[in-house]
C-alpha cells in the first residue's frame, strides 16, 4: 500500500515545540536570582541527577519536585511561585487551533507527550488548542516516557486502530523513531508548512 492509499483513523501530536513553543532557560535564569548557581549548574542539578525524569513518570509529586529542587538550589520561594516559574517555559503556539479543531471532526486526536502536572495543569488552562484532542497519553500517568516502547502502546489503545492507521509526529528524532519501531507512520516535526505538507501527501486534509 503506498503512502497515500494509506487509511489514518487516527493522529498524534507531540506537544513541547510541536503544539507550543518552550525553552526550559527560562525558569533556569529567573531562577539564578533566586539562588547561588548559575543557569548551567540550575541544569545540572536538575536534570542531570534524574528530578525531572522522576516529576515525569509521576514517581515523585509536584509538592515533593518543589520541596527537593528548593533543597538542591538552596531556593526559599513557595510552591505556587515555584510553579509560576516552572511553567514559564511555555510561550507561542505553534499550530494554530482552526488547524486541530479542523481535524478533530474527522480523526481521533492523541496527544503523546512526555510532561509532568506542574507543566500539563497550566497548559490545559492556557492554551485552548488541548479541548479538541480525544485522548491525552501523558507520560506523568502512563508511568514511561518516549521512547519507551510502553506510552507508545498506550496510545495506540486510546487511538483504537492499529498503529499503521496512525500518524504520529513528534520534534525529536529519537521519539520519531520510537514510534515507527512500533510501527506509527511517524515523521519529524519541523514546521506547521512541513507538517501541513506531509499530511496532504497522506490524504489527511
């Protein structure tokens, strides 16, 4: 069957520098007056001895994320202002919602993500593009994260067909190819033009 002949039921979408734009540098350099490291060593105790993969498989609560990070950084801030930092991250969306609300009236959409309660609450408030998404496959409830074979399996069953009747998409090759092992028609995010591009080659309009 050629691509184009192929028959999606369903569609997932990243959602960090896919659906919305994040730069994690900025909550490390609002963080930087707050406490005695500099923005690079904020990255290191944070994401190099695992908190963050810990917040994002849902084995540590966000209290618990903000108690620890406040203990590494010696940071005296409380949890909501933590919060208000932590999801700083986020800025423009990069898809416009006509695009998935379009979509949604024909396909299942899944979003596929790996994130974290902090992250995910105040996207859900703030970017209204996530009302039209079927199923929310998050790595924080799944207990795995891409390219875990297992949050891949996951939704696939929310998407209810098999995954060769799914597009995927996704901004990190690594996650890209995670997917297509399990066997997602999944391409490499880049652009809305590029994304718009490959879904018109797969009759997805």
């Amino acid at each position: 069957m050629t691509q184009s002949a192929k028959r999606h039921k369903a569609l997932l979408f990243d959602l960090g520098r896919v659906l919305v734009y994040f730069d994690f540098s900025r909550a490390y350099r609002s963080l930087t007056g707050l406490c005695p490291f500099s923005e690079a060593e904020i990255a290191r105790r944070l994401h190099g001895e695992g908190l963050t993969w810990d917040l994002e498989t849902g084995r540590m609560e966000p209290r618990d994320f903000h108690a620890l990070v406040a203990k590494k950084l010696k940071l005296e801030i409380g949890y909501e202002r933590f919060c208000e930092i932590w999801t700083s991250i986020f800025t423009d969306a990069l898809l416009p919602e006509s695009l998935l609300e379009d979509l949604a009236k024909r396909y299942r959409l899944i979003l596929l993500s790996n994130t974290n309660a902090i992250h995910f609450e105040m996207i859900q408030r703030k970017y209204p593009h996530i009302r039209h998404f079927h199923e929310l496959t998050l790595s924080y409830k799944v207990g795995a994260l891409k390219p875990q074979e297992e949050i891949y399996r996951a939704a696939i069953e929310y998407a209810g067909c098999a995954p060769e009747e799914c597009f995927y998409t996704d901004d990190i090759p690594e996650f890209v190819e995670g997917g297509k092992r399990v066997g997602l028609d999944a391409v490499q995010f880049e652009s809305r033009k590029q994304l718009e591009r490959d879904l018109k080659l797969r009759g997805i309009v």
